[in-house]
C-alpha cells in the first residue's frame, strides 16, 4: 500500500486569531477604584504641594526680614551718621574757628564727631558689597583725612593770629560740602533704598501659596461631593479631617502673613520715611549752621551764603511742615515746635545779616555765638537736640516694627508643614476603606 504524503506547501495554514488583552490600556483608572485611587493621589500631592509652598513664601519672607534687621537696616544707618556726623563736625569746625578762643565744649564736639564718623566707615565697610559703594566709601574716607588736616592747618594758624588760617577753613569747608558729603548723601541714599526694598519684599501677595491652597480646597470639595454621590455616604470623615486641617492652617498661616504685612509696611511706610525725613533735616540744619558761620569768616562772600542758608531754611520749613502734617508720623511731639525754632534762628540770622551789613562783625558773632534767648546758638541746638530725639524714636521705631513682623511668622512654617501633612494622611485614611469595598 503506498502513502502519499503531501507537500507542505499544499497543507492549509492555520488560522491565525489574535490575542486581545483582557482589559484596555489604563482600564484601572476608569473603574471607581481606580478613580477613588486618584483622587487620593491628587488630594495628597496638593497637600505636599501646600506644604512646600507655605514653608517656603514663610521661609523667605522671614529670612528677608532678618536681613532687614540684621544687616541692612544697619548698614544704612551707618552711612547715615556718616553724613550726619560730618556735617555735625563741618559747623563746629566753622563755629570753633570764629569764636577764636575756641570752646571746649565746641572743640569737643567736633572731635567727637570726627570719630563716630570714623566709626560708622568701619561699620559700613564691613556691610558694603556692591563694588561702586565700597569705592565711594573709599573715597569719603581718603578726603576725610585731607579734611582734618585742612582744619588742623586753619586752627593752627588762626591761634597764632594768622589771616590764612580763613582760607584752610574755606577750603576745608568746600571739601566737604562739595565732595565728602556729596558721595555720604549718595552713599545713604543707596542703603537707605536696600531697606525700602528688601521691607517691601516681605509685604508681596503670596500668589503660588494662594493658588496652590485655593486649588486643594475646591478639588476636596469636588472629591467629597463625587465620592459621597458614588458610595452613597454623605460624610468621609478622612476629607472632612483634611479638610479641616487645611482650614486652620490657612487661618493661622494667612492671620500671621496679614500682620506680618501690616507690620511690614508701616515699617516701610511710617518708620522707615520718618527716619529718612529727619535724618535729611538734621543734615541741613547743620549745613545751614555751617552757612551762617562761614559768612563770618568768608567776608565779601556773604552774598552766597546768605542765599545757601535760607534755601535750606526753607527746605527744611517745607520738610517738616509734611512730616508733621502726615498721619503716624513717629515721635510728633518733639518736633512739635520746631517751626518756632527755625522762626528763632532765621530772625537771629536776620540780626547777624544787619550787622555784617555795617560791617560790625564783632556783634554779628556775638549773636552767633552768644547764649542769649534772642540769639542763635539756643535756637540751634534746641532744634538739634529734638532732631537727635526724632532720630533714635524713628529708628527704634523702625526696629520694632520689623522685629514684630518677623516674630508673628515665628511656628507657621513648621506648624504649616504639618497641618498640609496631617490634611493628606487624613484623605489616605479617609480613602483606604472605600477601596477595600471593592476587594
């Protein structure tokens, strides 16, 4: 018997059927599991995201405020007593030398402010890292000495009766009005807006943690609302923990930044201006002092000065009208004759401008000098002695204002951290039953 067999090519293929999975791509996160599984994860990533975003708008808005006090606050009011001081030292030096016998007190005084202007370069230098300030810092420093020099040449030369002692005094003088304080007023102007920014830094809006915070609480409400409609239970207790988590924290974080902000801004606003306004009126005043005295010795030059002095009377007429005007001005009371004053030195320097005028110089320094109510020594160093008091309020002021700013924040970056947190555990375990229904 013979068997054919046939060639395999002429065999019928196989049919070929193909293997399908079970399920689709992703088919998990359909199914209500899945979706209650998602929420879950969204819930607690938004709880993450919570935490992440308070602790670090709280973080920096501490750190800049204890850069404020720590570092820039103090840098700017170094620079400011430099200008100060220097100008303090520049009208005793013009004051010592017209008295001729030059007073001790007098003397004193313009050796003590030589030094507290020492000290404040030391101070600020060791603040300072913009490149251009450090320069300008140099620089005042440098003609500092050369100043000193000059007065000591004026005096030496005006105790043993010689007329050249005048012409170091001017020269003295220009130096200093024209360049020293020109690169101090710079240099304060400068720190004094670090302060103004890096204060305004703590005052922003924190947009990301609102947007963050805000889309968690309306994705819970979402969650809570679709998962009561689908297990048919109106209440999960995990949400609603979380939920009530979110709610202090935002309470307690949000009430701590609104102050912060309030605190921050009137050190801005209030405390901040109060001290740049006084410190400008006490700069000046002493520019003016400077003035009236030079045009004792400077004779036949009178003329400028004289225009110099009640530019800046009138500058700080103006200034202090505003500040007084002004609602939450720091250390009111103070200052609240200091228009009397001004109206007292400007009639005594009207007396002094008489007598230069007849050429009697003897009396018009005897009214610059002289101690009497009429005179302008008194009126001077009446309103000195109220700018110093405005000064060290104002500063004080400003200091407590920032240091209450930062100190309310202090606990809302951990206590933020784990509230956001616990939210999160809260909705894990507020979850996990409903997923074991569905075992």
């Amino acid at each position: 018997m013979t068997v054919e067999v046939a060639h395999p090519s002429t065999e019928p293929l196989a049919s070929r059927t193909r293997n399908d999975p079970a399920h689709p791509r992703w088919w998990f996160m359909w199914t209500t599991p899945g979706r209650i599984l998602a929420i879950g994860f969204t819930l607690a990533m938004l709880g993450v995201l919570t935490a992440f975003a308070t602790s670090t708008t709280v973080s920096n808005r501490q750190d800049a405020l204890t850069t404020v006090l720590d570092h820039t606050e103090p840098l700017s009011f170094a620079a400011g007593q430099i200008y100060t001081k220097l100008s303090v030292a520049d009208a005793a030096a013009a004051t010592a030398f017209i008295s001729g016998t030059e007073p001790q007190p007098v003397r004193q005084r313009y050796e003590q402010s030589i030094t507290d202007a020492t000290v404040a370069v030391t101070q600020a230098s060791s603040g300072l890292t913009d490149e251009k300030m450090r320069e300008v810092l140099g620089r005042i420093n440098a003609r500092v000495a050369v100043y000193t020099g000059l007065i000591e040449t004026a005096r030496t030369n005006n105790r043993a009766g010689n007329p050249v002692g005048s012409s170091y005094l001017s020269e003295a003088s220009a130096l200093m009005q024209d360049n020293i304080l020109v690169d101090a007023q710079r240099l304060y102007e400068q720190t004094a807006a670090g302060v103004d920014a890096e204060t305004s830094a703590s005052t922003r809006v924190p947009a990301p943690v609102i947007l963050v915070v805000g889309s968690t609480i309306v994705f819970g409400l979402f969650a809570h609302r679709w998962l009561a409609r689908r297990t048919r239970r109106r209440v999960n207790l995990g949400l609603v923990a979380g939920g009530l988590a979110i709610a202090v924290m935002v309470i307690w974080v949000g009430t701590a930044v609104v102050i912060s902000t309030a605190g921050s801004r009137q050190a801005k606003d209030t405390s901040a201006e109060s001290l740049r306004v006084i410190t400008n009126v006490a700069i000046t005043a002493q520019q003016a002092r400077a003035d009236e005295t030079l045009s004792l010795i400077r004779r036949g030059d009178e003329d400028a000065r004289k225009k110099s002095y009640y530019q800046r009377m009138d500058t700080m007429a103006e200034q202090l009208d505003a500040y007084l005007s002004r609602k939450g001005a720091v250390d009111k009371d103070d200052l609240a004759n200091a228009a009397q004053l001004l109206a007292k030195w400007r009639a005594a320097d009207e007396r002094i401008n008489a007598y230069i005028a007849v050429g009697n110089y003897q009396a018009a320094t005897q009214v610059a000098l002289g101690t009497g109510e009429d005179d302008s020594t008194p009126a001077f160093d009446n309103l000195e002695r109220a700018l110093s008091d405005g000064l060290k309020a104002s500063r004080t002021q400003l200091r407590t204002d920032i240091a209450s700013a930062r100190r309310v924040l202090s606990g809302t970056t951990v206590g933020g951290v784990a509230l956001s947190l616990s939210a999160a555990v809260a909705v894990a375990l507020g979850l996990w039953p409903r997923l074991n229904e569905y075992r």
